[in-house]
C-alpha cells in the first residue's frame, strides 16, 4: 500500500486525507466552522455603541434583503459561546437557549444563521464530506443492501483515525499520506470514535477482506460529499415541540427500521436501526439542530435532549452514535417559568447558556423591521388597484410598538428612554441616565420586567397592518393612511394583550405615539407650506448655528456671523435674528435669562459632540425644538392669514384656496403623498386631535 499512496482519486479514503493535509478541504467541528464563517475577517467586526455601553456588532448577521436587525446582546452571547466551544471551553457541552416573549425574532435569528450556514458550507472550499460502505452484497449478510452511508455522517477523518485497532496504526497510516506531528495532534483535538454501525460494518469488511486494507479501501469504502437540504433537514434540520401524544423520542433518535431488518440476517448488527428516521443524525456530522419551543416537550423528550446536550451521542439499545452538532433552543418565558417550578427539571437547564432575548427597543431599527412586515412588493386592493404607503405610517408605528416596549422608570419617560435608546438626543437627559435604569431593571429576578422584555411584538404588528388594510377606509382611499394604524393597534391592543396592567400601559403609549405622529405632521405641513422639503430641517439648523453664533467673538454690529460648513467645508454668512431665538425657546417654555443659557449651552454641546461624529447631524430628533420652531415659522410666515390652519380650514376666499392646492400640490409632487393621504393629512392637522 505504501507505494500507492500518492495519487489517490478524490473520493478514496487516502485522497481525502491527503486533501485534508495539502488544505484543499477541511476537518473542523461544528464550533470551528462557525466561528469562521463569523469571525474569518476582520472586516466583519464592527465596534459600536448600544444603550451607553461599547459592543461589538457581527457584519455576516446583517446582509441580504432581511438580515438580523438589532440583538447585539445577543449576538455577542452566541459569538461568545461557538468561540469559547471551538476552543474547547465548557461550551462545547451545553446548548444555546434564546428565551422571550413571542414574536421578538428567536425562531428568525434561528432560520438566518441555518441558512447562512447552508450556504457557508456549500461553497468548494468549505464541503463537509462523509463515507460510504460500498459492495456490501459480497459480504452476503445484507441481503439487496448494497451501499450503508455512515448514518450520522461521520467525517472520513474520523473514520482514518479509527481505521485500525490501535491508535499508533492509525497515527502511522495518515503520517504515511504525508502530515506532520503538528498537524496530527491538531487532527485527535476532534478525535471520536466510530458510530456503532460504522465500526460493525467496518470490522465485518476487514475481517471479508483479510485484513488486507488496500483492497478493503479501495473496493468497499468511498468518500462522498454531505448534502445540504433545508428541507430534508440534513445539515441544517428543526423539531418543533408537538402535543403529549404524538411527540415521541423516535422523532428525535430514530427507530428499528423493519426495511432493514427484512435484508440483515445478524439480528445484532447495529445498522438494523434507522437513525435518518430522527431529527438529530441528519445534523449530526457538523450540523445545526434548531430545538422550536423545548420546553414545551414532553418530559422523556427533554431527558433526551439532556442526554445528546451532555454526551453528545444519540444511545440506543446501549449502542452510541457520537454527534458534532450545535443545538439552539428557542422557548418563551411562561413555558420556561413553568419549566423552571419543576424543580426535578433543574439538570437540563443546567446543560443551557440561556439568553434572554428583549424585544428590539430602537425605534430607528424598528422602522427596518416593519418594512420588512409591509412587504417588499407593491400592494392591492380588492379591486386589484394599485395601494399607496403613507409616508408617515412607518414612523407612526415603530414609534408605537417601540414605545409599548419602554418600561415605567422614574428617571426617563417613554419619549426620553426611546429617544437615548435609538442614541438620539433627549434633552439634557444624557445615555448614561439610561445605562443606570437598565442596569437596575436587569437586575430584577423576574425576566418580563426588565429592559426591553415586554412590550407589542413583530406579531401584533403584522397584526396591525393587516388590520389596517381591511379597513373599508383603507381599501375606498386605495392608501394605507398612517392616522389610521393608531386605531388598528388599538384593536389589536384589545384583542390580543390579555394582562389587564399591560393593555392600560401599551394604551397610553399609544397616546404618546399620537403626538409624536402630531409633530410629525406639523413638520410635514410648514415644508408643504414652504414648497421646500427640507424647510423645516433648515430653519432648526439655522437657530443652532444662531446660537453658538450669538456668544462669538468676531461678532459685529451688523449681527453677522460666518460659519464653516461641516458638510461642504465652506464658509456661510448667517444673519443673527435675536427676535427668532427668543420666540423658539419661549415656545419651549424657556421663561429667563438662566433657563435659555442653559438651553443654548445643552445645544452648544450636542453640537460638538454629534457633528464630529456625523457631520450630516441635523437636530431633526430634538422633537420638542422642531415643534417649537415649526410653530413659530407657522406663526410669523402666515400671520395676516391668521394661522396655517384657518387658511386650510377655511377655504371660502380664493388666497386661502390658492394656499390649500399649493400645499396639496407640494405634498403630491415633492412629499411623496398621495391624493388621500394628503387631504386626510391636511384635515388631520386643522383638527386639535392629540394636541398634548
């Protein structure tokens, strides 16, 4: 055998190790594989900071048309635990458990790290390979059964190092192929031995074949690639927890196959038991087993479970199937609070890394997600009509969902915590505000009352928006107006939130979401009002500069400041209007001469700190400033008309009309509205609904 060593064809036992040697193809667990699919580059890490604290963020978790928005908690908990398993850490013998409140995307996170996995190792360079036992008719026990693919699709590593009956034999013959000491240790760090049927039939083939293993290599076993199959669950498959009666271990293990038995004469030969029958083998040559909800097992489940977490075998009938797998759970929190009172239960939760998983609680985030509950193609009505997107409905519902997911605090309320949490400005209440009152929620022993655990799930907001679009208002108008989806949430508020406490709470927050909506609005009108899109951005830029400009130095008689630019680096002449600073921070109820310095300095500061960062910073964020200068442009701009909206309420002079169809217009043309939307619009903002 020693002089055919070299060139060996690809799917001979000896060219795969030697592929292996030379690097052309890879023998790694599980663990490994992930941590360089995540990992591999430096390109894909990210440093960034979340809620105040300083994180790292994952860049394979967020491509495609709908990757994993937000979890940076917990994505940084699953990076931590694959890279402490593949370095052998105490990982490598537990399972990954995400726990939360329905439909905040564990079972999505789960899907998108199976599929990016299924493609990772379809590419050439990254193929898990298996083996096959071929000719077995010569062998005359096994009836027709001619092939017997390894039933957990053992890697032929695995295989060539349990070739002989010593370890030293086996060490010799992939020496022989051409590795170095170095590389062979490197090799046993993954060492297991063979599964019972592999090592039945692997004995019977040497003792047919005298021991001659040249001749046993190359007439009777062939190294063959793994498929990747979503839906026949090899590589990547899941098991959804089914009710008492038709959940069965069987599912999992698998079960004596009367096929087999029919064909295999030793009543004693492992291989009479069909493993591929269960959930687990298919995975079990460096898969992924997705757990759906595994609390909610039967008991006998979970002790399975418990058993293929701590040995990581699949036993039956006292014989063993050594697995490389990486089990992810999922469960909610009643489930697993249900779980945790049966105390007798404890052993498997101590088998877990249990992350809890929040809801997405950054409002700027959420907006991507409910575009991906919108859809990504063009809406209908029933009569088959083209539908339009109000621009605001976005905005109005993240708002809302976001809130509802903003606990009751002393220190910040709704506006603020969302406001800091999307690390936007809010205030003088700075981010380390909000690090503290997380901090102090998270401590609570009870999982739904800290930061981020309860709130309106991606769920009830699928809900809303489908509540919306069966609106007879919705499909009559052919736009899904966002005024709208505050009643639609309202109904899903009533129908779906069973916890009284929790139903008056996301109530309220609705109300708050109504006049975060109103300013919206308000802005909408003034750049509608101003034929200018980006009025209102403008004017709020135009009052910062006003005030750092008012304190400088080289500050004139003529009240002229020049200012450089941050975005094009050139210099900008800006008249100082002492009279328009003075009217904006009366309306934000700015009284003396102490609290408007201290105003101006707050501004002054946030201004340092953003533009460095982000010299497209726009103060659009400070709600209360927008609403103070859109109100009192409103004021001075249409002052002989009396008020903006007098002039649209009131249409019975033709200025008036003029100015209503140049809104219109504007709002059509320029604003991205269409013609329902923008009178329901206009309507909504000459009422004084959800004034606060």
């Amino acid at each position: 055998m020693d002089n055919d060593v070299n060139n060996q064809s690809n799917n001979s036992l000896q060219g795969h190790v030697q592929d292996v040697i030379s690097g052309k193809r890879r023998f790694e667990n599980i663990y490994q594989s992930l941590t360089r699919l995540i990992l591999g580059s430096p390109d894909n890490l990210k440093k960034v900071n979340i809620n105040g604290k300083s994180t790292f963020d994952f860049l394979v978790f967020r491509n495609g048309k709908r990757h994993i928005v937000g979890m940076h908690d917990e994505l940084n908990s699953f990076v931590s635990y694959i890279k402490d398993a593949a370095e052998n850490g105490s990982s490598k013998e537990m399972s990954f458990v995400l726990i939360g409140e329905p439909g905040n995307g564990k079972t999505f996170f789960v899907d998108y790290l199976s599929s990016m996995y299924r493609n990772f190792i379809s590419q050439p360079d990254n193929n898990r390979f298996t083996f096959q036992f071929k000719n077995l008719i010569d062998l005359g026990t096994y009836g027709q059964l001619n092939r017997a693919e390894s039933q957990t699709f053992e890697d032929p590593m695995i295989l060539a190092m349990n070739l002989f009956d010593t370890k030293n034999e086996n060490i010799e013959f992939i020496k022989k192929l051409g590795a170095t000491d170095k590389q062979i240790d490197k090799f046993y760090e993954n060492y297991r031995p063979l599964g019972a049927c592999s090592d039945y039939i692997l004995q019977e083939l040497k003792e047919h074949t005298d021991y001659d293993f040249e001749k046993l290599l190359s007439n009777h076993i062939e190294v063959v690639k793994i498929p990747i199959s979503e839906s026949r669950g090899t590589l990547t498959g899941k098991y959804a927890a089914k009710d008492k009666i038709t959940s069965s271990a069987v599912d999992l293990l698998g079960e004596e196959s009367i096929s087999r038995l029919l064909h295999i004469t030793d009543t004693n030969n492992p291989y009479r038991f069909d493993l591929r029958r269960g959930a687990l083998a298919r995975v079990a040559g460096g898969g992924i087993h997705f757990a759906d909800e595994i609390f909610k097992n039967k008991k006998d489940l979970v002790q399975v479970y418990l058993g293929v977490i701590q040995n990581r075998t699949i036993e039956m009938e006292g014989f063993k199937w050594p697995l490389d797998t990486l089990i992810v759970a999922t469960s909610n929190n009643a489930e697993f609070s249900r779980f945790l009172a049966e105390k007798e239960e404890a052993p498997i939760v101590d088998r877990c890394r249990i992350t809890y998983m929040s809801h997405n609680t950054n409002y700027i985030f959420q907006q991507k997600l409910t575009d991906y509950a919108l859809g990504n193609k063009n809406k209908t009505n029933f009569l088959n009509e083209k539908m339009h997107v109000d621009p605001n409905l976005n905005y109005a519902i993240s708002t809302a969902v976001t809130l509802s997911r903003m606990p009751k605090s002393n220190k910040l309320n709704p506006v603020e915590m969302m406001k800091l949490a999307a690390g936007e400005t809010a205030g003088e209440k700075s981010i380390k505000t909000l690090s503290e009152v997380i901090n102090e929620l998270n401590k609570d022993p009870d999982i739904t009352n800290r930061f981020g655990q309860k709130g309106l799930g991606h769920r009830n907001l699928g809900r809303a928006l489908q509540v919306l679009l069966e609106r007879s208002e919705t499909q009559e108008g052919k736009c899904m107006y966002a005024g709208d989806v505050f009643i639609a949430l309202e109904s899903v508020i009533l129908d779906y939130v069973t916890v009284p406490e929790d139903r008056t709470k996301f109530l309220n927050d609705l109300k708050i979401a109504r006049g975060l909506h109103r300013k919206n609005i308000m802005t909408t009108i003034f750049n509608a009002y101003m034929d200018e899109p980006h009025a209102i951005e403008k004017d709020v830029i135009n009052y910062v500069n006003m005030v750092i400009g008012i304190d400088a130095k080289n500050l004139g008689p003529d009240k002229i400041w020049t200012y450089q630019d941050p975005q094009t680096g050139k210099l900008i002449p800006l008249k100082i209007d002492e009279a328009f600073i003075d009217s904006v921070e009366s309306r934000l109820g700015l009284g003396n001469k102490e609290q408007k310095q201290s105003f101006r300095t707050t501004i002054s500061k946030i201004y340092g700190q953003k533009i460095v960062k982000d010299p497209n910073y726009n103060f659009m964020d400070n709600n209360d400033l927008v609403k103070a200068v859109t109100e009192v442009r409103l004021k001075s701009d249409i002052a002989g008309a009396g008020s903006l909206v007098g002039a649209l309420s009131n249409r019975t002079n033709e200025e008036n009309q003029k100015l209503y169809n140049r809104v219109l217009n504007t709002m059509s043309n320029k604003l991205g509205y269409c013609k329902t939307c923008a009178l329901k619009t206009i309507e909504y903002f000459c009422t004084h609904d959800d004034e606060n």
